[in-house]
C-alpha cells in the first residue's frame, strides 16, 4: 500500500524540517499569538486529555500541559524526526506530555481518549484531510472538542502574497491546486466546513483572527529588510519555491523580495499582517 501523505513526510523529515529546526525560537515567537488564540478556543481544563495534531517543535504541546497540569496528559503527534526531536529536548521533565513520530492521519491513536484535538498550524498537509479528520475523531470521546488554528488564504497573507508577487517574472509562474495540501489548503471557509461535517464533526465555527507580527528583525531597517529575506528564503512557500533555481534567479529573487519588504520596514523590523482561521467543532456526544 502507498504511504499516506509520503510526499509531507519527506518534506517535513528533509529540508523544511531541518530549516524550521533551525529557525525554531522565532517561528515559535511568530507563531505564539495564534496559538494561544487557538488555545483559548479549546479551553483546556485541568486533568483533560489533549491530542495536539502537527505539534512541531512542541510549544503548543507545552502550553497546553501547563493548563491541563498533572492530572491531564497532552500527546503531541508529528510525522517529523528532527521537530519530535526538538520538542523531546525543550520539553521540561516534569510536565504532562508525551511526544510521538507518527502520521496523524493513519497511525494508531487510543480509541475514545481524548477530550481535544488541537491544533496550531498543522492540519493542512494531509493528503486526504476528510478521511484523516475521520480517523483522528476515533481517537476523541463522546462530546470531545476541536480547537485549531490554520491560515486563510495567500492573497490575505502578506507574508506570502508579497514575496510572491515579487518573483513573478523571475521564477516561471505556478499555478498550485489551493487545495492540495500545504499551508494555504484550509484558506477557504467552506472547505474547512466541509472536511469537518464530512468526518462527522458537528458545531462547527469558524472565524477570521488577524494580527500583525515581526517578520523580520534587526539593529537597522536594512537588517530588518535583510532578516525578512532570510526568513522567506528559508520556510514556507517561496522557499519551495526557489529551492531548485540557479544561483542567478536567486540573486534577483533576492533583490525584487527586499524591495517588496523594504515597503513595510519600520525602524527595526518588518510588521506583517498574518490572516488566520479559529476553527471549532465537537464530536457528537454519541
Ligand atoms: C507549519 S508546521 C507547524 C508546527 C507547529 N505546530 C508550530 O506551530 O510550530 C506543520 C507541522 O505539521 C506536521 N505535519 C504535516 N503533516 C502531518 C501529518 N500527516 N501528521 C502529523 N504531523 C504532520 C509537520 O511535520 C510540521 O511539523
């Protein structure tokens, strides 16, 4: 049998794993407001029993332990080696949570454990998101709740859309499948309520959370510009994007996406608008 979601496990155990390792402490700064957003959604209460799905690095995990506290237990599933890894190593000795290398879609999960399933930012890859939600509401009791949190779509993320836009002309366009899976998959509202009803979720909500982060940082505006190339350059979907290009179209990528920034640079950093979805929902109570 082919494997399920082969193509995000190779990803996410090869180059965007490594890179999101390396660039773990600010991704989990940029990312932190969102998932409490998320986190606050769930409403975890003491001694309850959280699956947090895509888990990364572990920071969600982590937050989430500290309010379930040592009653409760958090499982943190992720199909990386090298972020399992990460979350294995930051995670304190004495917190409520167990990390585990697995694809969260198909691999075995306790039946009727657990009382959320959350999520922050890792619920857009799978291959067939319909039947992955199915199998990982097996895992939830009788009423359980789903908090998570997934982006809206490019053309409301500047982070992405400007960059973007940037190296049309440079790099020969693509036209990607908005719904293939990636992080921009969960950008259409309907979609999300679709995929979830057809799993058998119910009480669905799903509503627009914005907020403005540094994407890129530094003494100067031009390291700031600079920091926000980096950061493109490194995660998410420009980096994709220009992994296979000549050294060339990188110099003038390079150069179109710093102007791009250079247009939101303040004294130190680059403020950018990120456009998320608070998604809710409940596994009937029977
Ligand atoms: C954008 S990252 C978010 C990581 C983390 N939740 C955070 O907020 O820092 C998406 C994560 O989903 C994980 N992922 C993708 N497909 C998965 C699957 N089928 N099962 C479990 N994890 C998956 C990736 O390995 C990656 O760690």
């Amino acid at each position: 049998m082919a494997q399920h979601n082969a193509g995000q496990v190779a990803d996410w155990n090869g180059q965007s794993g490594e890179r999101w390792v390396a660039n773990q402490a600010r991704l989990d700064a940029m990312a932190a407001m969102f998932g409490q957003a998320a986190i606050e959604a769930a409403a975890p209460a003491t001694g309850e029993r959280v699956l947090d799905i895509g888990c990364g690095a572990g920071a969600s995990s982590l937050a989430l332990a500290a309010r379930v506290g040592a009653g409760g237990h958090v499982l943190g599933v992720d199909i990386s080696e090298p972020l399992i890894g990460r979350a294995r190593a930051l995670a304190p000795q004495d917190i409520p949570v167990q990390f585990r290398v697995a694809d969260a879609g198909s691999a075995e999960l306790p039946e009727g454990a657990f009382d959320i399933l959350f999520s922050r930012f890792g619920v857009m890859f799978f291959d067939d998101p319909t039947a992955a939600f199915a199998h990982m509401r097996r895992a939830l009791k009788p009423g359980a709740r789903v908090a998570f949190v997934c982006w809206r779509g490019m053309a409301e993320n500047d982070w992405v859309r400007l960059p973007m836009d940037a190296i049309k002309g440079i790099v020969p366009p693509t036209a990607p499948d908005p719904e293939a899976p990636g992080p921009f998959s969960f950008g259409d509202r309907g979609r999300v309520g679709r995929i979830l009803t057809a799993a058998g979720f119910t009480n669905i909500a799903i509503a627009p959370f914005d907020a403005s982060v540094p994407f890129g940082e530094g003494a100067t505006r031009d390291a700031a510009i600079d920091d926000a190339v980096k950061m493109t350059f490194e995660v998410g979907p420009l980096s994709r994007v220009l992994a296979d290009q000549p050294d060339d179209i990188r110099a003038r990528a390079s150069a179109a996406v710093r102007a791009a920034f250079a247009g939101r640079a303040g004294e130190r950093s680059v403020m950018i608008d990120r456009a998320t979805w608070i998604v809710t929902a409940r596994n009937p109570a029977s």
